[in-house]
C-alpha cells in the first residue's frame, strides 16, 4: 500500500485474516506506515515496499508464500508478486496487469473498503468489518506525548478541533481557498469559544503555516514528526475533525473521532469516514463550490449532537 486511505481500507480484511485463519502475515507497505499495522497486530512481518520493484522482488522471494492478496492494483506489485512465485495471487479484474493474476475479483468503482472486503471473502473469509473503526490500536506512548503537547501549548482536547486542509501532491483538486479554511477558522473560534489546531504531515508545513498567518486569531500546528501513530494520537484526543477528503480524515473516523468531511468530485458513499451515519458530510459537484458556511454549518450540528449526548 501507498497512500494512507487505502492502507486504512484494508485493516477490516487483516482483521479477518487473524481472526478466521491460522496464517502467517506478511505485509509489503510503505515503511512510514507500517506502524499501524505493527501496533494494531495484524501483521507478522512487515517488507518496506522499495521504490524499485526488482528490490521488492527479490525480498518477497526470500519466503515461500502460498498466497497474495493484493489490493493495489499498481504494475510493480503484480509484477512483483508473480516473480516472487506466489502460488495464489488474487487481485483486482480492473488491474492494467491482471494477467498476472490467476485468482480476479471485480471492482466496482474506485479503490475502497467495500471492494477489499470483496477480495477477503474470495480467499475464504467470512465475517470481514464493514468499517475500520476500533481496529487501529494508538499506543499509550503516542497518546501520552500528544497530551503533553496539549498541555504545553495550554489547549483543552475537550475544546479543540483539529483541522486538516492538505491533500497528497497528486490529488491538489481536492483542496480548498486558504481564504476558506481562514473564514472557518476565525468563526469556529469567535462563535463558538473553540480552538482549532491546523494538522497535517511535514511536508504540508507552508500550507499550515501560510493559512494559520491569514487568521485573526493565529491557531496552533501540529506536525507529527515523529511519525504516522503520532498522528493517529493528536486526531484521537481532539473532539472534532474538519478537513477534505484524504487520509488524515479516514484516519480520524479510524480512532473514533467524528468528522466533517469536505467532498468534491469523490464520492462519500464509496470513500467517505466510516461508518458514514456517524460523520456529517459536505458533497458538492466541484470543491470550488464548498463554501466556509457549509462547514461551519456541519461543525454546529455535530457539536449540538455531541451536547444532546452528554445531556
């Protein structure tokens, strides 16, 4: 797996794996997010999946594997998985290589839970999550120093909402006018006595910091330097989540924390937070639609939930 949403997608299937089969599991994942698959248990081995694939080859050869399941559908990781002599290599019929493949499972739409499950039950799988929630394990340690850090810039979990406007370089379509988060930012914290902390990976530090000047009222950054579980922490201990459709939302839903998710041209049905009914959604034809109010209108309705329920 590349990209942490798709990562995410497969945690119900590994799940199911370690449940429902007496298998040893190995995983070929990006090393920066192979942590979640170490703390949560749903691996035995994790292989840093190489930029070249001849290096992921010649890793993946050095065991004797009966069976792949791959849910990329990228060339290098059937090509890979062919060449390594994997007995039973089972993928997606909509993979531009699936002739490497000899087990094909269709894939309607784009990459996402609903169609990872559909490669679980295909190898024998029964009872496969039908969201990832509970499933990623937060250590005490990235829990403990994200409470630290709350406790040093003297912000309340309670009352704090973390705000993610970064999308991956290849999916900038997705992202909003700073002057939006902007407008969001300043309101959330007049109106309604809140913080928001502007997050997201370090690579995404001048956006965060280029929108956080343009505030009246200038919002924290958190970047978790010290990897992805740090991450999962900050987004766990913060009471709401507010930013576009991307990992760092999918990420958020994970650890249980309520979202308000900004879509575009994607679709929340196939690649929203999950479970979908417990997250407030904004859908528009084009993300240049959203507006500031939109958000801000979804932020009050799942704050005055969250009242209703402490009432």
């Amino acid at each position: 797996m590349n990209q942490l949403g798709d990562l995410l997608f497969s945690l119900p299937v590994l799940k199911a794996v370690r449940r429902e089969l007496n298998v040893k599991v190995y995983s070929v994942v990006r090393s920066d997010l192979a942590p979640i698959l170490i703390s949560s248990n749903l691996v035995d081995v994790v292989v840093p999946k190489e930029e070249n694939f001849i290096k992921n080859i010649k890793n993946i050869s050095k065991e004797k594997f009966d069976k792949a399941i791959l849910f990329s559908e990228s060339p290098s990781s059937l090509i890979s998985a062919y060449f390594a002599k994997i007995k039973v290599r089972v993928g997606f019929k909509t993979s531009s290589l699936s002739f490497f493949l000899n087990k094909k499972v269709k894939r309607i739409g784009v990459p996402s839970l609903f169609n990872n499950r559909e490669l679980g039950f295909s190898v024998g799988l029964k009872n496969i999550q039908r969201d990832y929630e509970g499933i990623l394990d937060v250590p005490e340690s990235n829990l403990n120093d994200v409470k630290e850090w709350f406790i040093v810039n003297n912000l309340d979990s309670e009352k704090t909402i973390a705000i993610s406007p970064g999308a991956s370089v290849k999916r900038q379509d997705k992202c909003l006018k700073d002057n939006k988060w902007v407008k969001v930012i300043d309101t959330v914290v007049s109106q309604y006595g809140l913080k928001c902390v502007l997050s997201g990976a370090t690579w995404e530090s001048e956006l965060l910091n280029r929108i956080a000047r343009k505030c009246k009222i200038l919002p924290k950054i958190f970047v978790a330097e010290k990897g992805i579980l740090d991450s999962a922490a900050f987004l766990k201990v913060c009471s709401l989540f507010v930013g576009i459709d991307s990992g760092a939302m999918h990420l958020a839903a994970a650890v249980g924390t309520k979202c308000v998710g900004v879509f575009g041209c994607t679709d929340p049905l196939q690649v929203g937070p999950m479970p979908i009914e417990k997250h407030a959604i904004i859908k528009r034809n084009g993300i240049s639609q959203v507006t500031s109010e939109d958000i801000v209108s979804k932020v009050k309705e799942l704050l005055a939930k969250k009242l209703e329920r402490k009432i």
